[in-house]
C-alpha cells in the first residue's frame, strides 16, 4: 500500500557491510547501523522487487576528528548528497540495478511521496530538471570533495 508507507534505502545501507567495520571503524558508524551482508541484500532484493521507493541521502557529516574518537563517543553519520548519484552509478555500471530504476528512486519515487508538480520525469509539461552524467567516467571519491 503505497499510499500508507513509504520505504527509503541509502547508498551506504547498499554498499557497505558489518564486514567493513574492520577497515572504516567509526567512520561508517550511522543509525541505523550497517550490518550484516545479508541485510544489504535483503535491502538489494527489496529494490529489485519494487519495494523501495526512494533513495535518501543520510546526509549527516562530521570531521574526521570527531569520527575518531572511540565508539560510543564517535557521532553517528557520514556526508551523503555528494556521494549518492556518483555510488548509485557505480552500482549501475556494476549491473546491481538499470539506469532506469536509479532514476525512478531518485526522481520519480520523491515527486509521487511529496507530491511535487511537474517533477520526476523527462516528458511534455515537466519541468527540465535533469543531470548529465558519464558512465565510463572513473573517479575516486575523496575528502577533498566534500562541501560539508
């Protein structure tokens, strides 16, 4: 029942696992936590099976001193709005979903939950609102890019 509940999945509930907390520590610890290989492709499954209706952000950051500090001390979050598109794509290019099913989470899904005029769509009567991406483009996500 769409018109009851909504589902939001992130890219980094998509991409990182409890398996990653040896590596990332602090620096992937959010709410709610990233866990075990099998939530993220229960969350991959729900995407698929049409489930998930947006992709959100997360957006939540701090700096890297305040990651830090040990657990629980350590704030919860990490920087989402410059990550998202370009994580997403990866994942598209890797073939975990289409181009179209991007789009669909990242424009369409929030134009139906919010109920935004002429959003959400290339078509007739819609405003222009679009993004131009490279697919063959290969970039590291750095620090240095974060504007937050």
């Amino acid at each position: 029942h769409k018109d009851v509940a909504t589902c939001e999945a992130t890219p980094h509930h998509l991409t990182l696992s409890a398996d990653d907390y040896a590596r990332l520590g602090t620096l992937i610890q959010m709410n709610p936590p990233v866990r075990a290989v099998r939530h993220r492709d229960g969350i991959w499954h729900g995407i698929a099976q049409g489930i998930v209706d947006v992709l959100g952000s997360d957006h939540a950051p701090h700096t890297l001193a305040e990651k830090a500090k040990p657990y629980p001390a350590s704030p919860s979050g990490m920087t989402g709005v410059q990550t998202l598109v370009p994580i997403m794509l990866d994942h598209v290019n890797a073939g975990r979903l289409t181009l179209q099913r991007f789009v669909d989470l990242s424009s369409h899904g929030p134009q139906r939950i919010f109920g935004m005029a002429r959003k959400g769509r290339i078509a007739a009567g819609y405003d222009a609102d679009f993004t131009i991406v490279d697919l063959k483009r290969r970039e590291t996500i750095t620090n240095a890019q974060a504007g937050s």
